[in-house]
C-alpha cells in the first residue's frame, strides 16, 4: 500500500502543512521511521523524539506542531487517526493458498499431515510440528523445536531454537488496542508489528502473545512461559525471566532478565521492571520497579477516588506508627 500524504489527510480528516504529494509506504515508530514512513505522537513526552525523527510526514495535534521539521497532519484526535490509517496498511492472511503438511516436503523435520502450512514458512532442522497446528506466512521456527498440537503461530513470527510451544498457544495474535470516536464509539488499531522469540524458550498450554504495533513483542532466550498468561503488544521479556500461570501483562511494559513473576499478577502497562526482580503471586503492579528484590502488592477492590486516599494512607503508616509509639510513651 501506498498513499500520498494528501489522501492521508483526506482518510483521517486533518489538514497538511509541507509536501501533499509525498508518497508513504507504511506507518513507522518515531525512533525508528524513515523517509517514506509516516508516524505519530500524542502528548509533549515525545517531544525530543519528534525532533530527531528520520520520518517523512507527522499526524499531531497543533499542540506538538512546533516540534516537527517536516510535512505535517494536523487532526485534533491523534490516536483516533492513527487507528484509521493503521487499517490501510494491514496484512490479512490469505488462506486460500495453505497446504496441509503431508504436501509439504521438509525433510530435515516432522510436520503433522493435518497442520496448515502458509508460503515461506522455514521449519529447522530436527523441529517437530503437531497435529491441527496452523503456521502462517512468513513464519520461521529454528532447529530441534516443538511445535504440540493445536497452535497458532501467526505470520511473520519468528521462533528460536530449542523452544516448546504447548497446546492451543497463539503466537502473534492481534493485539488490543482501539481508539474513541467523537460518538464514543470504537475504532480498532491495526497491528503491524510481529513477535520475536528467542532460543530455549518454552511458552505454556493456551498462552497468547500478541504481535506488536509498530515494532515487535519480543520474548528472549531462556524465558519460561506457564499456561494461560496474556503478553500484550510491545512487551519485551528479558532473558531467563520466568512467568507462573494467569499472569497479564499490558502492552509495551519491559521486563528484565532473571525475574520471577508469580501466579495471577497483573502488570499495567508502559512499565519497567528491573532485572533480578520477584514478584510475589496475585500482586498488582502498577508502578515502574527499578531495583532488585520481592515485591508484593494487592489491596481490595474499591471506588478508585476512595483507592487514592487509601493509597495516600499506606504510604504514611509507618510515619504513623512511629507517631502513635511516641504518644503512648508520653502517656504513659
């Protein structure tokens, strides 16, 4: 797909400010867009980032104008043109052209005669895949891994060596993510990213990882996935980290090597935890970690406005308890 910036403007409904006539090819991050990529930005935080950027056309608001050197889409809702844009350079797989593994040759591997197979799928040497799995487009799984019956692995991913991928997991599924209309109704964001998975990693029964946005999820060597966690877009997975089961974990957190992440912890998203960090089962995480140790976190369930006051309170309870010790020592 290509669109000049004029039938860009005219899709999202902004005005332009530089060169209409360019012609754009795809949607890039603003770290790493080239000339004939469009990309976004949403608040000042990415100021210095719009100012450096090698992309050849911006969507902002009149608020960041001023921090981009070139061709410009003025709209008033950012992430809401970027969803409508995102779906014009979107991939959908065509399936008409799978074939089922006993008509495929990879001789150096074991394919399931009732696994479907996309085009330039590349399968090393000594892997195996199981029964009823589908293998999109574009896929890649390195030597001596296990692919077990019934998973999904989407186009584009790309899978180390030595990894196992247990039943009915999803690999590179499209992430959640969506913008509000005016009417407050909802406009998906396409997902063009993939997922890169490095070598020795085993990923559980009905786990989904979803492929990134922009760039790539990214789960690296060693990593230790248990059944049923949820791996947003964009997040990125240290090497050696390990992840017991009903763990989620929002979109574009990055988590260090060697961490421990217990049972059914939820983790919000655009974060950073450290390397060496543990945290403990059933814990809420919704602040970046940035020194080693045991974490633990989880309060009950309430109002959020009555959430910050407690908040505020269990900050200040050992201020307070000190407090009490000295009242009561000059009581007595």
């Amino acid at each position: 797909m290509i669109l000049t910036l004029k039938e860009i403007a005219e899709l999202v409904g902004g005005s332009i400010e530089g060169d209409s006539s360019i012609s754009i090819q795809g949607i890039g991050a603003l770290d790493s867009a080239n000339s004939s990529q469009i990309s976004y930005a949403v608040n000042k935080k990415y100021k210095d980032s719009l100012k450096k950027s090698n992309a050849g056309a911006f969507i902002v608001n009149k608020s960041l104008k001023q921090f981009c050197h070139r061709n410009i889409v003025l709209v008033e809702n950012v992430y809401l043109a970027y969803s409508i844009l995102s779906q014009k350079f979107k991939v959908t797989q065509n399936i008409q052209h799978f074939q089922y593994g006993h008509q495929l040759s990879y001789p150096d591997s074991k394919v399931a005669a009732s696994s479907l197979i996309g085009k330039n799928v590349k399968i090393g040497k000594g892997s195996i895949i199981g029964v009823n799995c589908v293998i999109e487009d574009n896929v890649s799984i390195g030597s001596n891994s296990t692919i077990e019956p019934n998973v999904s692995i989407q186009r584009g991913s790309q899978i180390g060596r030595n990894c196992v991928i247990s039943p009915g997991a999803v690999i590179g599924s499209e992430g959640f993510g969506n913008a509000r209309n005016a009417d407050k109704k909802w406009s998906p964001i396409a997902h063009l990213g993939n997922v890169l998975i490095g070598n020795n990693v085993s990923i559980g029964a009905n786990t989904t990882i979803d492929r990134g946005t922009i760039l790539d999820t990214e789960i690296h060597d060693g990593v230790k996935i248990d059944n049923l966690i949820h791996i947003a877009h964009n997040v990125i997975i240290g090497e050696d980290t390990a992840i017991a089961a009903k763990t989620g974990i929002a979109g574009t957190t990055i988590i260090g090597k060697r961490c421990m992440i217990g049972g059914a912890v939820g983790i919000v998203d655009h974060l950073k935890i450290t390397d060496d960090v543990i945290i403990n089962a059933t814990s809420t995480v919704n602040r970046d970690i940035t020194n080693p140790g045991t974490y633990t976190g989880f309060v009950p369930l309430m109002p959020h406005s009555e959430w910050k006051k407690v908040g505020i309170w269990l900050t200040k309870l050992d201020k307070i308890a000190t407090f009490m010790k000295i009242k009561l020592k000059n009581i007595r």
